[in-house]
C-alpha cells in the first residue's frame, strides 16, 4: 500500500512538472507580444512626428511665397489660355530647396506634358517626399498624401489655406487637382474610423492632429470645417473707437479679431525685442478650447482667438502661437517653431 501511494504522488509530480515549464515559455512570449506592440506604437509617433515635420516645412515655404510674391500661390498654375497646367505643390519647388528642378519645368505646358514628364521622372522619387506622409502605405509613387483646401478671400479676411493629409488620394504631386470639403470630408471621417491620425496645417498656420479627440485640439471632424479651416468673419465692431483705440468686445461681450491680435503682437514684441513693426499677425475664433495651465492640474474649456505671428521676412524660428482668451490674457505661448 505505501508503494502505491508513493507511486502515484510520484505520478502527480512527474504530471505537474511539464505544466511548470510552460510557465516562463509563457512569460517569454507575454514580453514578446508587450515588446512588438511598445515598437509599433513608437514607430507609428515617429511616423505622426514626421509627417508633421513635412507639414512644418510646407508651411515655411508657404510663407516664403506669401513674401515674396505678395499672397499665397493659386491651387491651379494656368496657361495663358486659361488651362489648368499644374499644382500649387509645384509652386512651393523653390522654397524646398528645389529652385533647380523648378527652372527646368515648363509652366505653359500641362504638368504631364513631354518636357515635364521627362523632368518629373527624374527628380520626382526626391521632390515627391516633400508631399507624402509616411503613414500612407498605400499609395502610388508619385501621389501626394497633402491636399489643400482654398479659403477665399472676403472682405474681412484675406485668402487662405488649409492642407490636409489625407491617404490613397490616387493624385500626382504635379497634377492641377484636390479634393473638394466634400470629399474631404469624407475621406477624415474614413480615416478617423480606422484609427487612423489625420495631420492638418490650418488656415491660421498650426500643425496639428485629428484622431477622434484630437491630441491637439480636442475636437471632432467637423471642427476641421467649423473652427480651423474656415476663417473667420471679422466682427463689424472689431474696428478703432473715437479716441483711436482698438475695441476690446463686441456686443455679446467676446474680445474682438483686432484686439486679440494686437495684443499678440504686443506680447511677441515684449518677449522678442522692440521689432514690432516687423511682426504680423492673424486670428481664428475658437469658441471651445482646451488649455492646460503651466503649473499642471486638469485641461480646461476657454473661449477666445488663436493668433499666429510671423516676422517679416517669413525665417525659421521667426514663427509663434499663443491663445488670447475672452478675458484678454495670453495662454499657451510657443515660439521658435
């Protein structure tokens, strides 16, 4: 009888001792899957990172051109007979460090023309990376990931644009063409439903990204058409009072376009040196805004402009942000970027 029981308690051990080995096979691949999920989840914020990289570079050549030539260039380059020949992208060649390949192109020839496919071919596997993201996988060679959305010019405001990362767009970075807000729309909401991050240069020249609650905004797709991209109408108060001084409040008692730029402007010229005349500035309304306070705690909800000011000429580290809020003080000062 002790022979049995030993027996079987020998039988018990020699059973549980292979379950035993599984156990740091089984740690091993947790740490595995733990280790390939942190690597793809740092591979895809470097890839957030410079996709918002090459649209901090847009905008800079964007400015470039705006001081040079007086005002933003036109989507679509025509001919002298009107014809659509090429794309705003090409526009911006000499201000990415691509004057040469610029000289060489011919503007009153459509963009898929002899001379122009035979420029293209050789310099577009270079020129092209300027105006793809690096999350889009899908896409052909020479398509662009970056679409630009027009902001007219009106009677308070002066023209603008917004360029959108948006993935697949099926079109060549020299082609005359975009997407219209439709389609945009569209293909944000697309994006955002496959987890995906949207990156956006917006009309007042911030970099930032959508994803759901946005990691920059917090906002949802539509704010892209209700708050960044659109600019905002000029209040019919914002305007200089019978001593000459800018007005602080329209009538529902929110601190004017002109006054949140001016004091932006006064704010970068105390914090920059006496230049002031040297600086400009321009203003978008957000009613909803989330600012986190300097000594830490929870994001709160304020209202008021945010304004962008630029030295003139346009340089790198000559470009800064902050938030006037309603109450007229300044949140959420960056410079140098």
């Amino acid at each position: 009888m002790a022979t049995s029981a030993r027996e079987t308690a020998d039988s018990t051990i020699d059973k549980a001792a292979p379950r035993r080995h599984w156990i740091p096979i089984a740690v091993l691949l947790l740490l595995c899957l733990v280790g390939v999920s942190f690597v793809r989840d740092q591979r895809r914020l470097a890839r957030n990172a410079q996709c918002r990289g090459k649209l901090g570079q847009i905008r800079l050549a964007l400015q470039n051109y705006q001081h040079e030539h007086g005002g933003l260039p036109p989507l679509v380059v025509r001919d002298d007979r009107e014809k659509a020949v090429m794309s705003w992208r090409v526009c911006l060649l000499p201000y990415l460090d691509e004057g040469k390949a610029f000289s060489e192109l011919d503007l009153s020839e459509p963009w898929n023309g002899t001379k122009n496919a035979t420029v293209a071919n050789r310099v577009s596997c270079r020129i092209v990376k300027s105006f793809q993201s690096p999350n889009d996988f899908d896409r052909n060679r020479d398509d662009t990931s970056f679409i630009a959305l027009d902001m007219p010019e009106s009677a308070d405001c002066a023209r603008r644009l917004v360029i959108i990362e948006i993935h697949n767009t099926g079109i060549h970075w020299m082609e005359p063409r975009d997407l219209t807000q439709a389609e945009i729309r569209s293909r944000v909401n697309d994006m955002i439903m496959r987890g995906e991050s949207v990156h956006v240069l917006t009309a007042n020249g911030q970099v930032g990204t959508l994803a759901g609650n946005s990691l920059t905004f917090f906002g949802w797709s539509d704010d892209l058409f209700t708050q960044w991209a659109a600019p905002e109408v000029a209040d019919s108060n914002a305007s200089r009072d019978a001593a000459g001084e800018v007005q602080k409040f329209d009538d529902g008692r929110k601190i004017t376009r002109q006054f949140a730029e001016t004091v932006a402007l006064d704010n970068v010229g105390g914090r920059t040196g006496p230049n002031r005349d040297r600086l400009t500035a321009s203003a978008v309304r957000h009613d909803k805004y989330w600012h986190k306070p300097e000594g830490g705690g929870d994001a709160v909800l304020i209202s008021g402009w945010s304004v962008t000011v630029w030295r003139k000429p346009a340089t790198p580290g000559g470009h800064y942000t902050l938030f006037v809020a309603d109450d007229g003080t300044v949140k959420d000062f960056r410079g140098g970027k």
